[in-house]
C-alpha cells in the first residue's frame, strides 16, 4: 500500500493511502497530530473528506451521480421515489414484496399526532415553511423519544419519511389560511402528498399522473449527494448520539441558506427580477462577475461538479415536458435558458467551470405544478430526506464512530492580565 510522505521542519512522515472502490485517493491524517502536532487546515473542507461512506458517488469532473452504484439518469426513469428511499437507507433495490411492505409502512403512518396539529396555531401566516418543517421534524422527538440506533430504527425511518409529506403540506396549507387535508391510504406517496397540498373541503381532486410523475422525478433528484452542507450537519450532529429526528431537523436548517438549498428560491426571484429589467441577461452576468458586487447568478456554480450537474440536465429537458403537459407557458423558462446561453460562453463562468445546477431548472417546474417559490426549498428538503436517513444511518452503525470535533488554529489575543474597569 503505497502512503504519502510529508515533511515537516526538517522531519520526514508517512501516512496511509485510503482508496475508493471508484479509484479516488485519500491520505489517511487520522494521526497527523499524534506524529507531527500540526493539524491540517480547510476551511470549507474543500481538500477534506469526513467520512467513508458507500452510498452515493459523485465524479465531478465527468458530471456523474450514482445512488449505491446506479446511475441517476437510469434511477430518474425507472424507480419510484419510494424504491430510491429503500435503496438508499438498506443498500439495495428492493423486491416486489420488500416494496409493498415498505410502502404499506409508508402509508400507515403519514398521520401526525393530532396535538401536533396545534403547533402550526403558533406560527405566524407569513411563517416560512422551512421553519415550520425544521421545528416540526425536530417535535417528532417529542412523540417518537427513542429514535436512536437501538430503538427500532426501521420504524422510525418509515415514521420519519411518512409524516414529513403531511408536516410539508400542513405547512403549504397554515401559509395560504386554508385547513388541513388529512392523507389518503389509497393514494402513492407523491399522490398522497399533492392530494394533501391541492386538494380543499368543497370539493374532490385527484392528483393528475402528470404532477405525480413530475413530483417523483424530483424527489428522485433531490434524493442524496454524498457530503453536501446539509447532510454533513446531520452527520456531525448526529455523531454526539442525537435522536434521529432532531437530527434530520438540523439538516433541514442547513439546506435553508441559499448557497444550498434555499438556491431554488431564490433563482426564481433572480429570473422574475431579470424579466422586469428588460431580460438585461448581460447587466446581471456581468454583476454576477464583478468582486464588488455580493450578487452571483443563484442556480450556477457547484463545489464538486465542474462538469453540466446531471440533474441539471433531466430537469431542464423535464421543464419543457412538464410545461408542455400542463399547456403552462412560462417566460421565466426562456429567461432561464437564454441566461445560460450566456454565462455559458463568457469566459468568467468557462474558466471557472460554473454550470447550472440542479437548483436552476427545479424551480420552473414547481412553479408550472403550482407550488409556491416560498415551498421549493421544502420539495428539496422532501427529497433529501432518504439520503440524511441513509447517511445518519450509516454514521451511526460505524463501529468506531466517533463524535466529530475538528480542531482550529486560533489567532486571538495571547495570554494577558484583566485591567480593573477604572483603567481600561
Ligand atoms: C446545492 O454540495 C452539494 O452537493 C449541494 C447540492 C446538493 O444536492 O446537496 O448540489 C445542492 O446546494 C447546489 C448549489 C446551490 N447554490 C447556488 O446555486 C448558489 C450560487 N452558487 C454559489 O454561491 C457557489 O457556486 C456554491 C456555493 C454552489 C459553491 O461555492 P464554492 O464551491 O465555495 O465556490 P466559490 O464560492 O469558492 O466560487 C469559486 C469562484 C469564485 O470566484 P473567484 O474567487 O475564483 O474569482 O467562482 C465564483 C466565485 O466568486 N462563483 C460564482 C458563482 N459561483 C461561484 N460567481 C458568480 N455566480 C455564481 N453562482
């Protein structure tokens, strides 16, 4: 096994080559402080890797994304929302009778206690969803207090990933003043979710397959990507031993900022406010280049892939689908796509490897289905959420996890004495 040597004032040292079963390298540095006291230093984590982890791989320089080795684009097509969970959190696809019996779980608990109903009382109606999701997730512990390795994890995964959809629709229905649709056993997953979304009181509404394939393509997308922001919060946070549940909620809080997941949002106020100002795509591209101004073109740019974001990709050819199914005509679509063109072929974004991602496309869509811009950082949260469990999952079934603590170099103030407060 070859290793990586470094030297350190004037001292030589060998540490361990790790490698992946896809080939990537990494320099085992686990006592790189017992050895030489100096840490490493990342900040961002750009050049550092967390974890070993088999669940999703992402090459971004070829712009590849498999979930436990399948390949998105053939996951997008063939697999259902609830099959990708499945395989995700246990490792593989599941058979006919292991579907069934999940998805049946799956149903039997999308109910929330009903007491958890009157926590959304309290919310203000100008509440984002993404607050109320990320407080009603982190309650679920309330209810469910065990949901730790050794309390029958399975059960509270399918608790989990039932009741999010109905907390996600309750939110959408406490923000537009209108009451709770309870969900339906007869209904899928997506169906079940968008019937609890669209449907009212007055009168019947059945989930058009449209919505429902879109949905599942999404949530398909959104499902995992190895150590982004997000997922990593729910593994740091779950490795002090923290409940599943508010675990998950703290994830969800991550995802919220707008570099990651609050992107989706925000590309939707980005395309609105280029369309009022003439689609001046050049103004704004040339802004998103200029280091005085704080605005970036939102939906552009990636840590990992410097490469087209495969989920771009799907998602700008779903757009045009979707649209044309629904006979939604949305400028916003062309705005979006003419704006690529030309960040595209300016050198600023080439030589920066900036590609759409998968927040560029996502909200078109959602908008034809006719979820607000305020829910889209919700829908991503939806999707997301097999992969946290997965990741929290895997974390925690390490036989030697350990609490993550990273170290720091401190710059403050070296020792010195307190003055008394008449002499400072
Ligand atoms: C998601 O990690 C994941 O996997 C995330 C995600 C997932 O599925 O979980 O893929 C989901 O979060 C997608 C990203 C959504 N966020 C956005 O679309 C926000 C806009 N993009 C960025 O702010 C940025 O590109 C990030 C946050 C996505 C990545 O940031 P990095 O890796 O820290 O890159 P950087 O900020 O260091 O940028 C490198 C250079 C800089 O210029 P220079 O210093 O070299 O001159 O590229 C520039 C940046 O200024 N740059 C941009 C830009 N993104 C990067 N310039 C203009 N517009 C942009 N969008």
């Amino acid at each position: 096994m070859s290793t990586a040597k470094l030297i350190l004032e004037g001292n030589e040292y060998e540490f361990p080559l790790v490698r992946g079963s896809e080939g990537e390298v990494g320099i085992d540095t686990v006592a790189l402080r017992k050895h030489t006291n100096a840490i490493s230093l990342d900040p961002g984590y750009g050049s550092t890797g967390s974890c070993l982890s088999g669940i999703t791989f992402i090459d971004g320089e070829k712009g590849i994304l498999r979930y436990r080795g399948y390949d998105i684009e053939k996951l997008a097509t063939e697999s259902s929302f609830v099959e990708v969970c499945y395989l995700l959190i246990y490792g593989e696809l599941p058979t006919q009778e292991e579907l069934l019996s999940f998805s049946d779980r799956l149903t039997r608990h999308t109910l929330i206690h009903e007491d958890m109903k009157k926590f959304f009382e309290g919310f203000p109606a100008t509440a984002h969803p993404m607050a109320m999701l990320s407080a009603m997730v982190s309650s679920l512990s309330a209810y469910y207090p065990g949901a730790g390795i050794d309390e029958d994890l399975d059960l509270n995964i399918v608790r989990l990933l039932a009741k999010v959809k109905t907390v996600a629709a309750f939110s959408y229905k406490k923000s537009i003043g209108q009451p709770f649709i309870y969900p339906r056993n007869k209904y899928s997953y997506c169906a079940n979710f968008l019937h609890m979304m669209f449907a009212v009181p007055a009168e019947d509404y059945v989930p058009p397959k449209v919505l429902i394939d879109a949905l599942n393509l999404l949530l398909v997308l959104h499902a995992d990507h190895e150590q982004n922001c997000s997922t990593s919060t729910v593994r740091m946070v779950g490795s002090s031993q923290t409940n599943l549940y508010a675990s998950i909620s703290a994830g969800i809080s991550a995802l919220w900022g707008p570099l990651h997941g609050g992107a989706n949002q925000k590309v939707i106020e980005q395309l609105k406010m280029i369309r009022e100002d003439g689609s001046n795509f050049r103004k704004y591209v040339d802004l998103a280049k200029d280091k005085s101004s704080p605005f970036r073109l939102m939906g552009f740019g990636h840590r990992v892939y410097k490469n087209f974001d495969p989920r771009a990709r799907i998602l700008k050819k779903t757009a045009d689908e979707v649209l044309d199914q629904l006979g939604v005509d949305d400028p916003l679509l062309d705005i979006a796509k003419q704006l690529e063109e030309v960040a595209l072929v300016d050198d600023y974004f080439v030589s920066r490897k900036l590609y759409p991602n998968v927040d560029f496309y996502s909200g078109i869509i959602y908008r034809a289905m006719g979820i607000p811009t305020n829910m889209f950082t919700v829908m991503f949260a939806l999707g997301r959420m097999p992969g946290w469990i997965a990741h929290w999952k895997e974390m925690r079934e390490e036989p030697r996890g350990r609490i993550n603590r990273p170290r720091q170099i401190y710059t403050g103030p070296t020792q010195r004495e307190i003055k008394p407060l008449e002499e400072r």
